[in-house]
C-alpha cells in the first residue's frame, strides 16, 4: 500500500499589528484619464483619535484624478504579515469638495527610510479628494486580506505650508498586477500638497480587530519628479460594500505622480 503525503494548507496571514501596516504603507499616486462615476453621496465620519472633534462630511464623488498603488522605499521592503495586506492596497482617488477643517497639526514621519525627516507643523484645509479601495484586473486577494483593504477609505486634504522634502528615493511596486510592468525607478519628493486622513463611510461595518489598524492610517502627499512609467490601462472594481454597486472603471495611468507616506499626527502613534 502507497501511502500519499498530503502538504499542509497555508496558513491564512494573521493581521499585522497597527505600527508595522501603517509604518510601512507608502503609495505611488499615478494621475488617470477622466472618469465621473454615477452620482454617488457619502457621509463620512473620522477614525482618527486626534481629529474625533471634527463633524461627519457630506461628500459627492466627482471625478477620478488618480489611482494609488503600494511601492517599497529604497531597499526597505514591509515585514510579514504586513506585507500580505500591504501589496493588495489600491486607492482610486476621486474629487470632493468640502468644510474647511482649519486644524493646526504636526507630523512624525513613520517609516524607517524617513526617521531623520524633522518633525514639521502643518494647517489641515479643505478636503480635495476621496480615495477608495478597488482592485485591479480583477486580482482579488484573499478573504482574510480583502476583510481588511476593502474598508480603507482616506479623505485628503489640502495643507499648508507646502514644504519641499526634498529625498531621492527608489521606488519598486508591490502589487503583482504591476511588478512586472512598472521598473524600479528612482525620483526626487518635492512639496507636500495633502494629509490623508482615515474616515468610514456610513453604512459600512468595520470588525472591531480592522477598526483598530485603519483609525491610524495618516498619509502625508508629496510632489514625486520621477521619470515616466510605461503606460497601462487597468480594470478597476470596488470592494467596499458601499460602492460595491458602481460598475467597473477603465483607468489608464500617466505621470506625474505624488507619493503618499505615513505620517502620525500630534505624537498619537499606531500601537505595537
């Protein structure tokens, strides 16, 4: 008798802890062709503890202006088990206007490759965009990654001063629809324009366990001079459960592009 080994199923990645998924969540934000979605309003409340005073938003969806897909900084790739979650984060970036938030703020950069970057204040304005979690070509990830990406919703919002960083970082994407068609390519960061801020839509129910990781997701966006990718047209589907009624999106990305980094906010840091 022939006995056959069966391998052991992999094991399903357990949730990173809030400081390893946030710390290491960078963003390469890629500009698109026009796309005006179906007359879409959202009631927006903040998960930030440091913003918890602001009042909920009432937002309509205007046009997509940029799609953001993850990329690893330098040589400093995200720990397991951020990684798993961290390469299925795509954000389609829609125009929003809003109330004036007139919050006076100051930033801590988060991930390693930033530690030296200097503390700096900044006035958190107007909201700008709203950006939402898709996923492209139809490459859905895991259930147990897809409970987490598909509630990361950012409101971003203009700030000032605009401030240069000026780095010169390489950046390498993450995501496996594009690893193989967007290069390594290295650029210079330039002026901070936005703060992406977590917000949840109503009607959309977040385990308490993903809660307690988005509430610090802080995005800190800057011009990116970076020479131009190849160009590629992407299917994109919604997975939050709000928008997962819109139809799909054909989006074709151009540069320029601006790179979204962590941030913490007034000393309030993700916990360990």
């Amino acid at each position: 008798m022939v006995f056959l080994s069966v391998p052991p199923a992999a094991a399903a990645p357990v949730l990173p802890t809030p400081k390893d998924f946030v710390s290491y969540l960078d963003l390469e934000c890629f500009r698109t062709n026009p796309y005006q979605p179906p007359t879409t309003t959202l009631t927006l409340r903040h998960l930030n503890p440091v913003l918890s005073n602001l009042p909920p938003q009432t937002v309509v969806l205007g046009p997509r202006q940029q799609l953001c897909v993850p990329v690893a900084k330098n040589t400093s790739i995200p720990p397991s088990p951020a990684l798993d979650f961290i390469r299925f984060v795509d954000l389609a970036c829609y125009r929003i206007t809003g109330s004036n938030a007139d919050t006076g703020l100051l930033l801590t950069h988060l991930n390693p490759v930033l530690q030296n970057v200097p503390r700096h204040e900044v006035k958190m304005n107007v909201p700008q965009q709203l950006c939402v979690p898709v996923v492209k070509n139809s490459s859905v990830p895991p259930p147990e990654i897809m409970s987490l990406v598909s509630h990361i919703d950012i409101m971003c919002y203009a700030i000032t001063p605009n401030n240069p960083m000026n780095r010169q970082l390489s950046l390498r994407q993450l995501n496996p629809v594009l690893t193989n068609v967007i290069p390594t390519r290295t650029g210079q960061v330039t002026y901070a324009r936005q703060l992406c801020v977590p917000v949840q839509k109503a009607g959309d129910t977040i385990p308490t366990e993903v809660l307690n990781i988005l509430r610090w997701i802080d995005l800190e966006k800057f011009d990116l001079s970076i020479p131009t990718a190849p160009s590629v047209t992407l299917t994109l589907r919604h997975i939050n459960p709000v928008l997962g009624h819109l139809p799909a999106e054909q989006a074709t990305l151009f540069s320029p592009s601006q790179l979204a980094v962590p941030v913490a906010k007034n000393n309030q840091f993700p916990p360990s």
